[in-house]
C-alpha cells in the first residue's frame, strides 16, 4: 500500500533539496493548510585550499546548491534528515470510500450500499514521539458528521509515516450514508490542535446492477479523482542508489488499469529526441488511488506512473560512469528546457516540461515553494491529450489537492 501511495510532488538541482522542500502557501478560498517551518541550516564553508574528493550535501529550504571546483569528482546527494516536527505531505493525501452491503437505517433489506469516507496520508517524521491525529469528517450542508482517531503506522524505508482512517464497524451502524455529494474534511493534530490540512471532495456512485430491481440499492461509490491527472512530478524515488548518477523520472496520473508495456516515453532537449524508454529505461506504477474500484475502473480507479531512461542521467560522481553509459545524455551537458511525450498504443497521452539548469539540476519552478515534496521532487502541470482518459477538466481546476490548488497552476 505504500508503494501506492507515496512512494508512493524542487527542483533545482541549481538549489538544494530544500527548495524542493519549501512549504505550500494557503491557495484555496474555503481551505488552507497549515505547516510547520523548519528552521535555517547554514551550509558549513570547505576549508580554505582543501579539496575533497566528494562532499556530502544536505540542505533544507533556505540553503543553496554546491558549486564544483577542481579536483572534486562530484557530490553525494543526502535526503533531508526528517526531525521530530511531522511535516505533512499533500501529495500523498487520498480520501476513499470504504462500503458495505447493508444501511443501518433499513437493517432488513439486502442489497443496500452505504459507505463512510477514509483518508491517508504521509508525514516525513523520525517516529522519536507518538503523534496523534484526528480527521473530522463534514456533509455537504456543512454540518459535522464525524470524528475519528487516525491509525498511525510504522516508520518506512524512505522515512515517511502513513497515517490513515481505521475500519470501524460501529460507523456503518450509526453513520454511514447513501447519498452523493461534495463532503469535506479536517485532519487536526490533538497534540497541539492544529489544523494541517482541510479539504473537500465528491462522491459519485454507479450502479452495480442496473437490470436487477432487487438490486437498485446497491452502488459502487467513489471518490472523484480527476484532479490528479494534470498534476506531474519530477524528480527521484527513494532508494539506496540515489547517491549516485541518479536518473531523473517523471512522474504521471493515468485512469484505469493499464499496462505498461503499452506506454512509450520519449524525451526532447528542444526538438531533439534524447531518449525513449523503448531503448532502456523504468516503466511502472507508482501508486493507487480508488484501489476499492473493481468494476468501471476508467472512471474511478487512478494510477500514478513513473518514467525514467537509461540513458539520461544526472553526473553526480560515481567512477567510470561515461564508459558504462557511452551513449547517454548527461544533464550537465545539455541544459536548457526538456520535453517529456508520454505515448500510449503509438497515440500521444500526455505532456510535460522541466528545466535542467547549468549545473545539470532540475530547475525549480513557480510551484517549487508552495509545496512540500521529498526526493527533490518539482510539480509540473501535465497537459493531457487524445482520448485515453475520461475527465472533468472544468473540475480539475479547483479540485486540486482536494480544493488546494496551487497558485498559478495553469492546466495546459
């Protein structure tokens, strides 16, 4: 499950990770999110005349990027170190239907669906204290309809923890609903009763089986995703090679369950294809949203899915590395604007754009300081093309992060 939800949104290799790091700003009329800043970390001066052989950067949203000199052979990339101030991340956050096959209002009928909704989440924590959230759920007249302790769980690898809503069969005996609409949500934090994000979403149903009249209440709720799928990443995953001569990777929302060896990505420097992933390179899905979808799963179940190439890497110093790629592109070489083409069948799906900077980094953009990514990840607007998908795009623009849009996020 983690691995669907965020391994499941910078940039700038020109800045370090904590400008991939800063912190989103309120955007949303109705609803804002409230997070707490880290403070500044002074990047430590290199002796004067002494040249190392590798430095270690580590950073946070206030430092800037490294500069080579002559005789270093590159420089290893250090994820921030997570703290014990929980930092949300909204990228990760997916609010879902959990449904039954009774309504606790007509307890003698068969067939009847009702649901209670559910969200997940990530923080990028240490686990050094006990953290206690609460999500408090609204209808769509605005009027409370519950609360619930959110279950906490373990630490993982990339040093994130997920929180998210538990079963509770007592919920479909008192509270769970049948009807649609836009519901909303608060997530507070009871330690300090701080409100870290507020959202609203929309239930659509569709009927399970329409031609059978004992069977008229049954349904197959979800939530509408669409938002998701203008919004891209790009940048890295967790892993215990991100150190070195990393391979940056986009990262792309599709609906329905595909397959990836029906998708080809293609990257442009300019008008110059650079790189396909038809000559090397990872195709795989990142994470799930609606993962409960088991039937019309082009309209309610969403796949986030990640691209890189073997030959596009960024030189970060490891020995050798030109002679094991003697046909890649190096960023440091060919900066400048990059073009990724997203094909699915031969047909094009989708596309976006990034810049890689001088020094060879992702470049931050305008979205870079109003979100919190990890893996020196940047958001970019992904313009989504042909007839693979069908969505509300009209929706998108105000859905996004639940009714969080970034300012400025301009669906192309």
């Amino acid at each position: 499950m983690k691995k669907q939800l965020f391994t499941g949104i910078t940039g700038a290799f020109s800045l370090t990770l904590a400008a991939f790091l800063a912190l989103p700003s309120p955007s949303a009329a109705q609803f804002t999110i409230k997070i707490p800043r880290i403070p500044k970390v002074e990047q430590p001066k290199p002796d004067a005349g002494k040249v190392e052989p590798t430095t270690e950067v580590r950073s946070d949203s206030t430092s800037t990027a490294p500069t080579r000199t002559a005789g270093q052979s590159g420089y290893l990339l250090r994820r921030v170190a997570p703290t014990g101030t929980p930092r949300f991340l909204i990228d990760t956050v997916e609010i879902r239907i959990q449904s039954d096959n009774r309504y606790w209002k007509v307890p003698n009928q068969d067939y009847y669906t009702s649901w209670v909704a559910q969200v997940r989440f990530d923080i990028f924590f240490d686990n050094s204290t006990r953290v206690r959230y609460n999500a408090e759920w609204f209808n769509p007249d605005g009027t409370p309809w519950f609360t619930e302790p959110l279950d906490v769980g373990v630490e993982s690898a990339d040093r994130t923890v997920q929180i998210s809503s538990p079963y509770s069969g007592e919920l479909f005996q008192t509270k769970a609903v049948v009807s649609t609409g836009t519901y909303s949500v608060k997530v507070v934090n009871t330690k300090n009763s701080e409100v870290v994000f507020q959202g609203k979403f929309k239930v659509n149903k569709i009927p399970l089986d329409p031609g059978d009249a004992r069977r008229k209440n049954q349904m197959l709720f979800y939530v509408d995703n669409d938002w998701t799928l203008p919004v891209g990443y790009v940048g890295f995953e967790y892993s215990t090679y991100f150190d070195f001569d990393p391979k940056p990777m986009v990262f792309m929302w599709f609906k329905g369950d595909l397959d990836a060896k029906d998708f080809e990505a293609r990257l442009y420097h300019g008008a110059q294809e650079v790189a396909t992933t038809d000559d090397g390179g990872s195709i795989h899905n990142d994470r799930t949203f609606g993962d409960g979808c088991f039937m019309k799963v082009e309209l309610c179940k969403y796949r986030l899915w990640h691209f890189d190439w073997k030959n596009f890497i960024v030189e970060n110093g490891a020995p050798g590395v030109r002679q094991q790629y003697p046909n890649a592109v190096f960023t440091r070489d060919k900066p400048g604007e990059y073009t990724v083409k997203v094909f699915h069948h031969g047909t094009q799906v989708r596309e976006a754009k990034f810049t890689i900077d001088s020094r060879g980094w992702v470049a931050p953009n305008s979205f870079s300081n109003q979100i919190f990514l990890t893996n020196y990840k940047i958001a970019v607007p992904v313009k989504v093309m042909g007839t693979l998908d069908k969505w509300n795009s009209a929706a998108a623009k105000t859905d996004q992060f639940y009714g969080n849009p970034l300012t400025g996020f301009t669906i192309p």
